[in-house]
C-alpha cells in the first residue's frame, strides 16, 4: 500500500504506452493518477500523429482507388475536395477516441489530471497548476518530439512539422517533404493524393533506411509516378522565405534546380525523446547518449520507484512496443515476474503499397554477418494480387538454415500492415516455415502468401516454379 498522502502509481504521459499501463494497473487494484498536458487520454499517437494520419491516409487511398478503378472501366470524374469537411471528418474521428479513453480511465477509477508534472525528487511530481503529488511508483511515458535541425529552422508559416502537416491547412500547389522516412512518405502520400506537387528530399542513398531494398523497391516505384521529385543523396543546405514560398538550397549530384521555391516545407528528419525539461536531475535517472531514459528490462530506471517506457525509453519508437512495455512495467511494479523481451516488434510504413516487417530482417541478418536463408514470394503469382490490379507486392521470409526456424518477415504490399501479424506470432512462437507451410490459408487471400513463401523453403511450390540448375 502506498503512505498515507501519497499516490500506489502516477504515470507521467497519457499515450498508448502511459494510458495502457495506467489502465493495466488499476485492473490490477493499484491507485492510479495518469497526467498529462491534453485535454484528454491519447496523446501524441492518438491527437498528432498515428491516428490522424491514418484518417487522411484513408482519404488518400480514396482518392487513388477512384483514379484507379479507371482500369476497370469505372470512371469517377475529377473529385471535388471539401477540406474543411475532410478536416472535420479527422477531428471527429480523433475526438471520439478520445472520449471513449477518457470514459474507460473514469470506469476504472484512473484520476486524469491535466497538467505539466516535473520531478521533484524522486518520490515527487510538482504540476504546472500549482500542487504536487508524492508516489510510490511513477510511470514515465512522456513520448518524444520532431527534430528541426538548425539549418531547417524558420520562422514562417508555411515551414511545417508533422503536427502542423496534420492540420491540413491547405493543399499547396507545391510542398517539400524534407526526410524520406516513415513520416515524410506517409505525410507526402497524403498531400500527393490532394494534389500537391510533392518533392521528396532524402539525405541518405535510399528511402526508409535500415528497410530491405527489395522491400522498398515497389513503393519506391509507385511514388515516382505520384510524387514529382525523389531526391536521394541530398542535403537541404538552407531554407529562405521568400514572396513566392520557401526557396530550399539543394545540396547533391543529380538536381535539376538547385533553389527551388515551395509553396510548403514538411520537415520529418526524425523524433528526439522528450527526457529534457521534465526535472530528472532531481532524481537518480539517467539517460543515455542520445537522451533516451536507461532501463533494464522489467523497465526499470537506475531510480528504483522510476519506470520509463515508451519513445522515451528507447527505440524503436513506435507505439505497440510503448503499450507493451506499459505492461511489462506495471507488471513488474506489482511484484510478478516481467521482462520485455520480444523478439518480432512489428512496424509498419502506412503508404500505400505498405511495408511492414518483424523479427530479424535481411539488411540486419547481413549486418550482423549471420547466415539466413531467404525466400521471396512475388505477389505477381497471386491470385487475389491480381484481382485487386496490386501485383506490385513481395512478401519475404527469413528463416534459421539448420533449423528452418523463422526468425523474420517483411511484405510490401496492399494491407502488408494486417499481414504481418502471422509473422510476429510466429516469430514469438518460434514457428518453422514448415509449420507455416502446413497451416491453411484461405483462397484466395493474400496471406496465402506467406504460406507459399513458407512452402518455397523446401523447393517448387504450386504457383511459383523456377528450373534447378
Ligand atoms: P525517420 O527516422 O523514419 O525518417 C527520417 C528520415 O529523414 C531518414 O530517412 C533520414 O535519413 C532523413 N534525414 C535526416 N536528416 C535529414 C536532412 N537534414 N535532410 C534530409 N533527410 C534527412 O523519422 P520520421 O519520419 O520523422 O519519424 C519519426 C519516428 O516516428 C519514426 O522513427 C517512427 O518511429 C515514428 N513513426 C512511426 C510511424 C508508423 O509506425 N507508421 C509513422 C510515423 C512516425
């Protein structure tokens, strides 16, 4: 029990890693306080990131199906944008969420506060409105923020971040993407589907890095007809306002305008972890090199009552693995044996094709020089590939040489984000391809192929035949 006056757990950051730990624990009994500064339980995931720019990426994918249902002799005409309703149809959706969070804390009994909370010491929150509260245990789950670098930084309207690139304000005739990770590519879809003219500027020689090539080879190909420019190797030198828009200096081998002018700039060059500011150095939490709290793996900090969990806590920063974590903290809170020790967090770049991959993948497997056996299924041999005109996909198995074991799995493709749940389970499961092999699939599906990806460990299978030499 906690001391008279104090609160059994209080966890700092109300996402989907600090609200599914508050909740976890006061199924649990434990007394619960969950802060944070918006009005409501969702946080960054559920009011500026994941779930509005899965709403308007659901409008884009609208928007690209009219234009290909061309192909099947159905013709739409041009459509007809309503932002404000577009808009108001995204709010809703995040709004509605959000009540039904902030009902379930009140069902459970979760005190919501709030407010800005910084440490003390390491028993204590002091809030932006005036109190404090002492806990037993605290819960930091307080996310992370976009990164602009100084060189990107200026004043003006048109420069956006991700949150600001949610809003939708406009659709620009032209808008820069600076960054071609999850974010620049899904933001980038969004506004290439309403009609921007969209450059993409990314530093690094490829899209997503860290993905399998073969992964991104087909989205790649896709948004070259839908974007105007993929500029790989490049550098965005300086950003100036000018009467016309942005002027971005372009810095690389293969630009065809060095100083082009953009109605927007999106800079989406990655997130840094919000560890800063939140008054640590009154306790004895300690932070890594890159400002990413230290913790073992029951997500423990080196401050015994301190968790952390969460994009906070370390990469990658996705919110699954937050709202997993959340469990495993509060489990070990409550004296049970708990540790995060998942070997298939799966992610998912939401665009359309989607990428997603679990478990080990082919770029780590080489670069930790571990010997894997691949195998790729191309969806041009699927029946239900073809009947959907998305033949563009590739789901691809990793799997251990001697034991057949599936260590990984990646697809691109239409609705790769729902596939790859047969992988993490049977990833965690330790699953041999030939159990998926021998598991059936359902005609005509696309998760059919995984199966036959999984049958082609052990030679020809029923749609793909390749003469042995
Ligand atoms: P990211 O790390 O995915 O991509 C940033 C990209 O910017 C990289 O490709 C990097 O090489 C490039 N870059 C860095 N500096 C640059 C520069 N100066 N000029 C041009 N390019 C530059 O980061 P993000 O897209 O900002 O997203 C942040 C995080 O948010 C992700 O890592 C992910 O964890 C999370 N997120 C997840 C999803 C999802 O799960 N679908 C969606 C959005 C964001």
């Amino acid at each position: 029990m906690a001391e008279s006056g104090e609160t059994e757990l209080v966890v700092l950051g109300a996402g989907p890693g600090g609200y599914t730990a508050a909740f976890a624990a006061a199924d649990k009994g434990m007394q619960v306080t969950l802060i944070d500064a918006f009005e409501k339980p969702g946080g960054t995931c559920l009011y500026v990131g994941c779930i509005p720019s899965k709403a308007l990426l659901h409008a884009a994918k609208l928007l690209t199906d009219a234009r290909d249902a061309q192909a099947w002799g159905i013709h739409f005409g041009r459509p007809e944008i309503d932002l404000a309703a577009l808009r108001a149809q995204e709010t809703k959706v995040v709004e509605t969420l959000g009540k039904n969070l902030l009902e379930l804390s009140k069902r459970r009994k979760v005190e919501y506060i709030r407010a800005r909370a910084t440490f003390a010491d390491s028993r204590t929150l002091r809030l932006d409105n005036g109190s404090s509260r002492r806990f037993k245990h605290c819960v930091i789950a307080v996310g992370s923020s976009p990164i602009v670098p100084p060189s990107l930084k200026l004043e003006s309207a048109r420069l956006m971040d991700s949150t600001a690139g949610l809003r939708l304000e406009e659709v620009p005739a032209s808008l820069l993407v600076v960054g071609g990770g999850y974010i620049g590519l899904e933001l980038g879809c969004v506004y290439a589907a309403l009609g921007s003219r969209v450059t993409v500027v990314e530093l690094t020689d490829g899209l997503l890095p860290g993905v399998d090539r073969d992964l991104v080879r087909p989205l790649q190909s896709r948004l070259e007809g839908q974007f105007h420019k993929i500029y790989l190797g490049t550098k965005v030198a300086k950003l100036a306002e000018t009467a016309e828009g942005i002027r971005a200096t372009l810095e690389g081998e293969e630009i065809e305008e060095r100083e082009p002018t953009f109605g927007r700039v999106l800079v989406a060059v990655g997130r840094r972890p919000n560890s800063r500011g939140l008054g640590l150095e009154n306790t004895k939490v300690q932070l890594d090199d890159k400002g990413f709290i230290r913790v073992n793996e029951q997500r423990r900090t080196t401050d015994e009552p301190i968790f952390a969990i969460g994009d906070v806590a370390g990469e990658p920063m996705l919110a699954h693995k937050a709202s997993h974590e959340g469990k495993v903290a509060v489990e070990a809170i409550a004296g049970e044996p708990a540790a995060f020790d998942s070997r298939a967090i799966p992610a998912v770049v939401f665009t359309d094709p989607e990428i997603a991959w679990c478990g080990l993948s082919e770029t780590e497997a080489k670069r930790q020089g571990r010997e894997v056996k691949v195998v790729r299924f191309p969806w041009g041999a699927s029946g239900r590939a073809a009947t959907l005109g998305r033949t563009e996909g590739l789901t691809k198995l990793v799997t251990e040489p001697e034991t057949e074991r599936l260590l990984g799995m990646g697809i691109v493709g239409e609705g790769a984000g729902e596939l790859i749940a047969e992988g993490v389970v049977a990833v965690e499961m330790a699953a041999s391809a030939r159990d998926l092999a021998l598991s059936i699939h359902p005609h005509p599906t696309l998760s059919e192929t995984v199966g036959e990806a999984a049958e082609s460990v052990y030679g020809p299978t029923t749609h793909l035949f390749r003469v042995r030499r």
